[in-house]
C-alpha cells in the first residue's frame, strides 16, 4: 500500500518521466480507484500548500510588526 502512494506522490512531484509516467497514467485510466486516490492526494497537497501559504504570510506579518515596534521604541 505504501508503494502505491509513493506512485501517486511521485506523479504529483512530476517525478515519473518518460514510460513510467505513460504507465502510470494508462493505469489511472482504467482504475477509477486509482484515479480518485490521485485527485484526492493532489486536493490534499493543494490544502497543505493553502496552510502552509497563509502561515507563512502570518509569520511575515508578525516578524514586521515586531521590527516595526522596535523602530518606534
């Protein structure tokens, strides 16, 4: 099972090249579970970028508050 979402995450990371690829997608083609496990992984990943993206933001913000501060102090 672990290999198989390595697969899917190798994908989405574009790590499969050439005939791997081609393999591995003919196979989402005719596995609608594999398919499905793929877009949910890529829904995931695109979650995790969202949070990831709006902490960083947050911790941007803060760390120029505090500079801000201590301008003004």
């Amino acid at each position: 099972m672990e290999e198989f979402y390595s697969q899917i995450d190798a994908y989405l990371q574009g790590s499969l090249q050439g005939e791997e690829r081609t393999a591995f997608e003919q196979q989402m083609q005719s596995d609608a579970d594999l398919s499905r496990a793929v877009e949910e992984q890529r829904k995931a990943m695109q979650l995790l970028d969202i949070v990831h993206n709006s902490r960083l933001k947050a911790n941007l913000q803060e760390q120029e508050r505090i500079c801000l501060e201590e301008m003004d102090a």
